[in-house]
C-alpha cells in the first residue's frame, strides 16, 4: 500500500483539460422545435475535468491504499474472506452475459435463462429446500424478502401477527428487517453455551408470533444444538423460522439447512460462492423456501419445459417484485462457475476446511486470547479479547496493531453480547502457513499489550493514514466536495 | 477442482493442535440423522472445461455488441470506456470489503466521497449516499422515508412512472400504512397519439399527502414540468421524490434547482454493461436537512491523529449494525463496485463528454424519430421533448414488429402491451450514442419491408 496522499479528483481538474473519446453526430443536426427549451437545461456542470491518464493514475493510486484478500490474510469474522477465484470473473465478463439486455425476447437469452435455471437447482440441491429466487441484491435484501414471505404466509392464514423473535447475538439487519416489514423485533437472551436460551424462547413463545430469526452456524461461530426443537416449537404455535444464512460456509456439504427445519434461508453468494465484495457490493442473495412458503417467492422465476426456458410471472400469491429486473445477474454467473468448479467433492471440502481453519485458530490462540464459549467452533471464533487484560488496552487496539503485522484486523465488538469481542474468520482457502504467520503475530501482540502496551494504542503506523477522527467526522460531517464560490 | 490448499500433512498436524482424530469430531453438534447428505450435483470441473461451459452458455444468447439494439425501458446501453473494467478489476478494489477499518481502505471511501460529490452535482442535491441496490429500490426507500418524516400515507405517482419501480414500491410497502395513489397522466387518441394531461397530479395533492414521486425523463421518454409541481407539495408540506436518469442529467436542469427533497436515479448506464439488468446502481442524494434519515453508508473527510486528511464511514448511528430495529434501513451491502466505475467514467467524461453525451443521444434519438415516423403506417408520439426515448405506434402488434426485426437481426424497440395491454401496438424506442445511423437506417428500412 502507498502512505503518499492522493488529491481527490476535483483537486486534479483543470479547466479544458479531458479525457473522453465519444464519436462526432453522424446524423443531421436537431431541428430547432426538436430542441430542449433553454430553460430546460442546466446552467452549469462542475465535474472534474481530466486526461484519461489523469483518471487511470487518480484510481490507480486510490486501489494502492487499499488492502484486499489479493494482498493478504482477510480474517474478518462474519465475512467470508475467501479466495474469489479469476475463472468466475472471466466468466461474467462474456459478452454472452456482460452485453445482454434484459427486455431481450427469451428465444435471444437461453443461455442467460438456462444459466439462472441451473444455479437455482444447485443451491436447492446444497440447501435442500423446494425452491428459491435469485432476485435479491444482497444479504439484507434477501431477508427483506423472505420476512415479506413469512408475513405473506400470515396474512393468508388470516393474520400477519405481530412480533419477531432474534437472539442478542443476531445481526443488525435481523431487527431492522423485522423492523421494516411491520414487526416488532423481540429479543431472546443466549444461555450460557452461547446458543439460544430454551427456557427465555419457550416463554416468549406464542401465537402473536410471525417467526424467529436464526443465524446458523450463530455468530459466536456456534451450531445451534437445539435447532431442530426450536423449529418444532415455533411451528407448533404457527410460526415460522428465517434462516439468516451468512454463515453457510461452515455447513456446505455438511447439512442442508432445510432438513433442520428452517423454513426460509437466504446465502449471501458474495460470501458463501465467493463473488468478489467490491469494497462493499455488488453482492447477490439467494433467498431458498419450503413448500410453505414456495407461492409466495419473487417474480419472476425461471421455468423450463421441454428444454426451453422462460421467465414465470404465473405466480398469484408472490409477493411480488424486489428489484428492478433479475438481480446482480454477473454475480450469479459467478457463483454457478463456483459452484461448477468444485462439484459435489468440492463443496464438502470447503465446508469442512472452514471449520477445520477455524478450530485450529481458536486452539492455538486460546492461551492468549479469552474463549467467551469454550467449546468447538465452527468456521469462526469469537474471543473476549485478550486473556490477560492489559492497563488500557482495549479489543480495538489489538486490531489496529493487526495491521502492522500485515494483516486485516479481524471484526470487533460483535456480536454485542461478548465484551470485547474479537472475531476471526480464516475461511478454506488459506493455507497453515498464513495461519501460523498470523497466530505468531496475534501471540506477539497479546505479549506487547504487557511489555509494551503503547505499540498497540498507537497502532497503526504503517498504514496510508493513522487512527482517523470519527467524532468529528459524524458531528461535523463533510461528505462532498463543494465547487469553489 | 477446488481452491483449498492443504496438504495431508498440513491436514494432520492441524488435527493433532486441535486434539481430534477427524474433521468428523468437528461436527458432532450437527443432529447424525442429517449429517453428510448426499448432494446430487455434478462433478467438479478444470479450468478449461468449465470456461468452455460458460462460453457455450454465453453462445446461446444474443448480445447487444454484435446486433443493433432499440431496447431501453429501465436498461440502456450507453458506452463504457475501457479504463473502467480496467480499473475496478484491480483486485485492489474488487476484493476489498466493506470500508469498516478505515486505515486500510482509503481507496474505497475516497472513491464513495468522490461519487457522493459527483451524484450532488448532477442531481443539484446537499448530500447522497454511496449508493443503493438500483434505482427501483431507492424509490422505494426514499418514499418510505418520506412518509416516516412528514408522519403522512398518501403518496401520489403518475401514471407516466416506470410501472417495474411502483412494482417494488409496492413490494417494500407491505407491512406499512401506505396508500399510493396513480394519477392519470395522459390520454390516448383514436390514432394511438398520446396526449399530456400532467396537471392531475396537481390536483391529486392535498394536506394529508406525503410525497409525490415523479421521473425525469418519464417511462416513456419525454420530460415533465416539475417547477409547478414542487410549488403545490412544498404548499401542502409535502415532499419530492425525484428518479432521474443520470444521463439525461448531463443536459436537464439538476431536479434540486426546481424543489426536490429526494432524487433518486439509476446509475448502471454510466457505469456497466446491462448485464441482464445487474448488478445495478440506485443514486439517493437528498436535502441537508434530512441527512439523518437518509439510508445507507456515506463516506466522510475527517483527519488522523497526525492531521493528515483521510476518510472513514460516518453518521452509522443511522444504520443497522448500529441501531438495530431502529435504523432507517436496513440496507447493509451496497453496489460499492457499481459506484466506483460511475465515478471512472464520469470523471472521463467530465462536464463536456456528459453534455456531449446527451446531445448524441438527443441528436440520433430525433433522426430516428424523424424517419420512423416518416413511414407509412407508423406514427411517433411524444407529448413533451425527449432526449432517448420516445413510443412509435405501429401498424400492427408490436411482438409481431419485433419478430420480424429479430428475423432480420436488429432488437426492436419495447413492446408496451407488457405493461398496458392496450399499448400493444405501442413500441418505446431508445436511441443512444451507440446506436449509429446506419444501425438507424437499417431499423427503419427492415421496418419499411414489414407487412402487417
């Protein structure tokens, strides 16, 4: 990563400068009626004005401060750092998918409809569930469906109940979701094996109920042990369960989340089939029903008949449209190339190196860092920062010295219920190498926040920038450049 | 193949650290009865033969590159520099996450402060986020946030909008007091002409209306009046939600000079081929004073503790890792990626290549509509200027129309009876600085042969 500043790209402009290449009209000039009505149109554009090569550098540097999976070990918790492999992007990028309109004839789009067919069929065969759409355009955006599902279902039986019901250690889009499709979210406390608390759950229990909100693995990194009671007691006052499942990683291969009893499960393919984050999306979801809650899935789906595909909008009780047309299509194309990759063997393998990364993480830090839940974990675990608790020293700054190690900090303070929580996920694909690289460097870090506690509360000193003023960025906020007076 | 890297030895050693004999003990919280299905799926592939699956299936469809294309309605071909597909396929960019550890992600959030100021400047706006999933969702949210702060139900939209976006407005308002109330905008005559009668929407605006939600230019093409417009709701307390097409906002006056209070838009065409439709690009830029309410990451300027600038995540106190059931939405992952070639490209352009971007389209959009209407049976019709878009009425049915181009290798335009059955025979036709005159002329001779 560079340290030297890049000016923004307002600071690079110069007035008559520019870089675009557009070809000159090659049609008659506009008829003066044919014209937009001078009052019409804008006075003034103050956009950057820049060479081509002005611009590549200016984006060029801006990704040199920048740090990524492709540079290191990413181990942020809840993430799924993984390996996003080149093959899926030379895929996407085809221009039998990249330049395909998406109001094109079906007969023009075979491949595309064939391609959106076939991934559906491979996540419902790794799931285990009846169906699913692909239409979300990310992880939150597949629970908003799928809670509009589970309400959808309610108000047919005659009653889209009222509440819903998410552990404290669930993640901020649960309750917000809940919040957004007009349900009250209610909490259920974590026992102290870090899972659901069955008596708390027993007690809040009942037929005013819309559903409950589960994330499994949890985001302690813990299967929920009692999952399949769960679901027989939410379904028998009616209730249904939504699986937020961001965590799929640790399970492919290993169990289908539908034999478990969840009704309803969302993937972030961003995550679990390794489409690329982008610095913060495009993701895509996939949100995978039951039976129960089949009818009710987007528009459209894809049907295929004697080899033929065509989209089916022939869905009376859907819940109707979530996006604008099918999705992030590129990113299905990426995750069907995944998923193609590994096949049957592959799949297993992931899931199970996932865990197998992240219970040698947790066994070779334990001595040094707190094991809230001390029990085996799955493709993550959470730690209550450090063992031995230093003067000062805070879960943050054991982060933040993270970086002067090489690496991404790992995701702090959550889930909320853990003090001083530090979560790391290492994911499949890295190697015991980068592993151990990292444990020394976590070993070496809980030993300065005793000798030398001031290299962790400083930290960082080798990235771009150091620790930034966040007070004043949200009290004082400046979010855009102004054009000079 | 796979990409896990271990070898047996590695595989060994790590089970050995841990205590166990197998990965088998790592599992055993999973219930037996469901452990280890088996998954019917195909066998794994290489590298050749799964990029020569890809390509086969990418065979299968037609393309807009290699067949002149008249499609828009929502997804339009505009060009894309080749520095973009560059410049964000650095991995750099492209495997980063989410900017929650500022240190190491000054590229991403100077980036996102740069598309903020760019989406300001053309929309006329204070504020914007760093973007939403596309422009149907951020309607839809920033309808919704109208409602949450004028404390009002009735949301008032023409029936000139883009009829896909009410569709997902529709969707997200399920679950909340909302009554969206579709005012009749336009008649259409015996000769299949349409007729403007824009000030309904006027008259449909009363005290207990929370916003009225307008697109410029309109599902059809042509551009609306909305000064007079954001006088009656800013009479009435209400609100202005805008959707503007970034493109066309290189030559139309920015919608925060005559009023809006929200302005919306879709951003793929300045930044991604059309994909299908996705990955999209929702712009939500908004008024100063309901920053707070606005959903969505945004990046700002702030110091480190040496002075020097850099940038961070701020105001998440409105967001959902923060406030939980409280927040104002709960958008997490956005279109971050979408963003940042938006950003390349308008940077490329700059002021000129956005103006002139416009006018191309503007220019060929009229000479297209000039020698369509020119043919026998075929008349445009468009109420009000246009800049790409415009509805020709055809002699017969427009699948029928359509066929016959497809016969002779060119996408015609829409076929409006998919979203009105009596527009059947009403096709809207995009023209933009990709489409050449000679692809114009070829349109309109194959549809001189055309015989209803």
């Amino acid at each position: 990563m560079i340290q030297e500043a890049e000016p923004l790209i307002f600071e690079r402009s110069s007035p008559g400068r520019h870089g675009y290449s557009l070809p000159d009209s090659d049609v008659p000039p506009l008829e003066e009626d044919a014209a937009i009505p001078a009052h019409w149109q804008r006075s003034s554009l103050p956009l950057p004005e820049a060479s081509e090569l002005d611009v590549v550098r200016h984006f060029t540097r801006l990704s040199q401060r920048n740090y990524s999976i492709e540079h290191g070990f990413y181990p942020l918790g809840s993430c799924t750092m993984k390996y996003n492999p080149k093959v899926n992007d030379a895929a996407a990028g085809l221009p039998g998918f990249s330049f395909v309109h998406p109001h094109q004839p079906e007969s023009t789009i075979q491949g595309a409809l064939a391609l959106i067919h076939g991934l559906s069929r491979l996540i419902m065969e790794i799931t285990g569930y009846a169906n699913c759409s692909l239409q979300p355009a990310a992880g939150a955006h597949g629970e908003l469906c799928g809670v509009l599902m589970m309400r959808a279902h309610h108000v047919k039986q005659g009653n889209p109940r009222r509440k819903m019901i998410i552990p404290d250690s669930a993640h901020g889009t649960n309750p917000a979701t809940a919040a957004m499709c007009g349900y009250t979210a209610i909490e259920v406390p974590s026992s102290e094996r870090g899972t659901v608390d069955m008596d708390a759950l027993a007690t809040l229990l009942d037929e005013d109920v819309a559903g409950l909100m589960l994330t499994v693995p949890n985001t302690l990194g813990l299967f929920e042990q009692d999952i399949v009671e769960i679901c027989r007691m939410a379904h028998e006052v009616g209730a249904l369960v939504y699986c937020d499942g961001a965590n799929m990683n640790a399970l492919l291969g290993t169990v289908q989340p539908a034999a478990l009893g969840l009704d309803v499960l969302h993937l972030n393919l961003h995550k679990t089939f390794t489409t690329p984050h982008g610095g913060g999306g495009p993701g895509a979801g996939a949100i995978c029903v039951n039976e129960t809650l089949e009818p009710y899935l987007p528009v459209p789906l894809v049907k295929e008949q004697d080899g033929a595909y065509a989209w089916d909008y022939d869905r009376p009780d859907s819940i109707g449209r979530i996006h604008s047309f099918y999705g992030n299509f590129l990113n299905q194309v990426r995750a069907y190339t995944y998923i193609r990759t590994l096949g049957a063997e592959g799949i297993k393998r992931a899931g199970e190196y996932a865990v197998l990364n992240g219970n040698y993480l947790k066994e070779r830090l334990r001595d040094a860092y707190a094991l809230r839940y001390d029990r085996t974990c799955m493709h993550e675990v959470v730690f209550a920062g450090l063992k031995e608790k230093a003067e000062g020293v805070r879960t943050l700054d054991v982060a933040k010295r993270m970086i002067d190690y090489g690496f991404h900090p790992s995701t702090v303070y959550f889930p909320l219920i853990v003090p001083e929580a530090l979560m790391i996920e290492p994911t499949e694909t890295e190697n015991k190498d980068t592993l151990d690289t990292f444990i020394d460097a976590l070993l070496a870090i809980a030993e300065e926040a005793q000798t030398s506690p001031e290299l962790l509360k400083e930290a960082p000193v080798s990235a771009p920038v150091r620790r930034l003023d966040e007070t004043t960025a949200a009290r004082r906020p400046n979010l855009r450049w102004q054009p000079p007076e | 193949m796979d990409y896990v890297p271990h070898s047996d030895e590695d595989r060994e050693a790590m089970l050995r650290a841990i205590g166990v004999a197998s990965t088998e003990d790592l599992f055993q919280d999973i219930p037996a009865n469901v452990r280890h299905p088996h998954l019917n799926l195909p066998p794994g592939m290489s590298e050749p033969e799964v990029i020569r699956h890809l390509q086969a299936l990418g065979q299968q469809n037609s393309n807009v590159l290699e067949m002149p294309s008249f499609l828009g309605a929502g997804c339009y071909n505009h060009f894309i520099p080749s520095i973009v597909n560059a410049l964000i396929l650095r991995g750099e960019f492209l495997t980063s996450y989410t900017p929650y550890q500022p240190e190491l992600s000054q590229g991403t959030l100077q980036a996102m402060y740069e598309f903020q100021s760019m989406v300001c400047l053309l929309t006329g706006m204070d504020v914007a986020n760093a973007s939403m999933y596309d422009e149907a969702t951020a309607t839809a949210e920033a309808v919704l946030t109208a409602c949450s702060i004028t404390k009002r139900s009735k949301v008032v939209v023409p029936d000139t909008f883009h009829p896909t976006t009410l569709e997902v407005l529709e969707t997200y308002a399920e679950g909340r007091e909302l009554t969206l109330v579709r005012v009749p905008t336009f008649t259409i005559d015996d000769d299949g002409a349409f007729h403007d009668c824009w000030d309904a929407v006027g008259a449909a605006i009363d005290d207990d209306t929370a916003c009225v939600a307008v697109q410029v230019p309109n599902f059809f093409g042509w551009v609306h009046e909305c000064q007079d417009i954001a006088e009656t709701v800013h009479a009435h307390r209400a609100m202005l939600v805008v959707s503007a097409d970034p493109v066309a906002l290189g030559i139309l006056t920015p919608p925060g000079e005559y009023g809006a209070d929200i302005v919306t838009g879709e951003g793929h065409s300045l930044a991604l081929p059309p994909g299908l439709g996705g990955p999209r690009l929702g712009l939500y830029a908004t008024r100063k004073k309901y920053l707070r309410q606005m959903p969505g990451r945004v990046s700002g300027m702030t110091e480190d503790i040496e002075g020097k600038r850099g940038f961070v995540l701020t105001l998440q106190a409105r967001e959902q890792h923060i406030r939980r059931e409280k927040a104002t939405s709960n958008i997490c992952t956005n279109e971050a990626l979408a963003a940042l070639a938006f950003t390349i490209n308008v940077s490329w352009l700059g002021p000129e290549g956005m103006r002139k971007k416009a006018e191309l389209c503007l220019a060929k959009s009229h000479y297209a509509a000039a020698q369509l209407d020119a043919l026998p049976g075929f008349a445009v019709s468009a109420p009000g200027p246009y800049i790409k878009e415009f509805v020709v009425h055809c002699p017969s049915q427009v699948h029928h129309v359509n066929e016959h181009l497809l016969e002779h290798g060119v996408l015609g335009g829409y076929d409006l009876g998919n979203v009105r059955a009596e527009l059947d025979r009403h096709m809207l036709v995009c023209v933009t600085e990709l489409n050449t005159r000679q692809d114009i002329d070829r349109l309109v001779a194959t549809l001189r042969d055309f015989e209803a």
